[in-house]
C-alpha cells in the first residue's frame, strides 16, 4: 500500500520566518495532530546536536511541532538520549547544559526539555522484540511509555548507515546507550598498517580505552571496543577502517528492528518530520559545521517513517542528479534499513508525495 508523504520545498535563499510559515502549513495540511488525543503526553524525539554542529533542525522548528501538539489537547515532551562516544551529550547533565546552549529551552519550544539519564534503572525499559537480530530492545522508557511519539529528523549521510532518517532516529535514537552498543555491536575499527603514523589521534577520542599503541601503531583490542566508530573521523590518515564484508552490515536490520520495537505500541499515534535542510555528508554527532551537499529541499511529514525516509532519498538524489549518498559512502548502502523495515512489517516504501505550495 503507498502510503502519503507530505512535501513542502523550501529554498535555500528562505528565511527561518518564511520556512517556519511553510512549516505551520505542513503541520496543518498533514493531518499530525490526528495522532494525538486529548491529555496524551506527546514526545518529540529530535537530535539536540554536538557542540560545534550546526546541521540539527533549528528550534523555532521544534518548536512549532510542539505547539501544534499542545494544541490538539497533548502534553510535548523534547526529548533526546545520551551517547555511547565521549562528548557534551555522553550524560543528562551536559547535554541537557548543551542542548540549552542551541536554543531548545523550554521557554522557547513552549514544552518540557528532557534528556533521560539510562544509568537509573526506571529510565530503562525492556520491549521483546523476537526480530531476527534483536531479541530484547533495551529503550529509554520516556518513549516506550509516551502515549504519542513525534520523530523530528535532520536528513543527512551517515558514516555506518549511508543515511540517517525517520528509522535511525527512532532506532538508534531512542535506545539506551546498552541497546546502541549492542546496535553497533559487530563494528570493530581494524588499523591499517601501512597509515598509521602513530599520532595517537584515535588512542585520545576513544571513550572504553580499547586503543593503545604497540610498536609505535595504533592496536585495537576489540573485546574492549563498543563499536562507537569516534576513532575513524578523528584519524586524519584514514588508518582507521572497519571490516565492511563482516558484519558491520548488520548495524541497519538491527536499527529497524529497534525503531519497530519503539513503535509496536504506537500504531496510529506516531508522526514524523524529515528536514532535508542544511543535509550534510555526516552526522549532527560529529562536532564541526559540515557543508551543504546539496541545495536545501524542504521539509517532508507522514505517518509512515520508511515512506518518509524513501521519499527524502530520493529527492536528495533526484536534486543531486546522482546517488550522492551512496557516493560519499561507497561502503553503505542505506537502502537495507528500508528493506528491513518494510519487510517486517513498520512501513512501505512505496508512497505517494503530496507537494504543499
């Protein structure tokens, strides 16, 4: 079944006020709201960005979404979890400092802002999942337990996922910092010999120690490692690689599995919002200003997070005239999440795309 995804382009030469005033259109048009009932606690699951980021979703955005919650009679809730890499967002104190420093307060979201610590065992909820991978999803139980559940993405690549969308938000997004390790769990970094220059670049962002040097080069002890992959960007001589034909294929199925374990109660009371603005060749958890690598798009909405992360594909590639994704990370093919999804059953990646001008 194809199911809708909305669309309203923006340009790149808009201003936030006019973008937001496509935004409150796309909200209205959209139908979201129907997803909340009266006295419903309403989460929004968005990425608050690493220090030094610019690429996340602007909180004038946010916080439209979140008023048109509060609104229709719900409760919003911004929320985001913590890390598995060292950083700002590695505990609630820090990223919750840190996600105030760009703008989400709740003075200007007009909702609560929290980020849950998962060290406290009633922030943790375990979901049977029985999936082909995940067994138990390990999931920060502000979400499992939200009555509606709203994913506000920023479209973009990503180093071990080809892309980040609606599913990896949720997916990823919403695990316990135990169900993203267990996510990544198959990735082991291996060291190429011949360019390693011994700088020490990686031994010093590795958060669990699993790099030391041995003879001058980098060694990693993968009993140790939890798969964060901080190592590879941080290592200037692409000494750092992963073992691509192993498993770290699998991080995908299990993320789809994960975002299917996180929606299982919230059929009918979940909505989702791609940003294909300001989409960049990485993550918002890398700590630097990445550049456009395409023209902004616009601002797509559906119920359905794998037709809304396919319609955003491909319009980021329709724009660049290529796979641009699939170029930038030749190793990932971001398509398997979809392919996962749909195959059990969160979504279709058929759609139909209604533009709103």
């Amino acid at each position: 079944m194809k199911n809708c995804v909305f669309f309203a382009p923006v340009s790149g030469e808009e201003a936030e006020p006019a973008v937001r005033a496509r935004l409150d259109e796309l909200i209205r048009r959209s139908g979201c709201n129907s997803v909340i009932s009266s006295g419903d606690r309403v989460v929004l699951k968005l990425h608050f960005g690493e220090q030094g980021n610019k690429g996340f979703v602007r909180p004038s955005y946010v916080s439209a979404i979140a008023q048109a919650a509060a609104r229709a009679g719900g409760e919003p809730v911004v929320s985001d979890t913590n890390t598995l890499y060292r950083g700002r967002r590695m505990n609630s104190t820090d990223h919750l400092k840190l996600a105030y420093e760009h703008g989400f307060t709740p003075d200007a979201l007009k909702a609560q802002v929290v980020v849950p610590d998962d060290t406290r065992p009633e922030n943790v909820r375990a979901i049977e999942a029985n999936g082909e991978y995940v067994k138990t999803a390990k999931i920060a139980a502000i979400y499992a337990g939200a009555d509606a559940l709203i994913g506000i993405t920023h479209f973009k690549g990503h180093l071990m996922t080809g892309f980040g969308g609606a599913v990896k938000n949720i997916g990823m997004g919403c695990a316990t910092r135990e169900g993203k390790l267990f996510q990544h769990s198959d990735l082991s970094p291996i060291v190429v010999i011949k360019k390693c220059t011994g700088c020490k670049a990686c031994v010093s962002v590795c958060p669990a120690g699993a790099i030391t040097m041995k003879n001058g080069m980098a060694a990693v002890d993968t009993a140790r490692c939890i798969g964060c992959a901080s190592c590879i960007p941080a290592c200037k001589f692409r000494a750092i690689d992963l073992d691509w034909e192993g498993g770290g294929m699998s991080i995908q199925e299990k993320m789809a599995e994960y975002a299917m374990a996180v929606l299982g109660n919230k059929k009918g009371k979940a909505f989702f919002f791609n940003f294909l603005i300001k989409i960049t060749k990485e993550c918002d958890c890398l700590a630097k200003d990445d550049p456009r690598i395409v023209p902004d798009i616009g601002i797509l909405a559906s119920e359905d997070p794998v037709a809304v992360d396919q319609a955003s594909l491909d319009l980021v590639i329709a724009r660049a005239g290529e796979d641009i994704l699939r170029k930038l990370h030749p190793h990932r093919d971001g398509t398997r999440q979809l392919a996962h999804a749909a195959k059990i059953g969160m979504g279709s990646r058929e759609y139909l795309l209604e533009t709103i001008n």
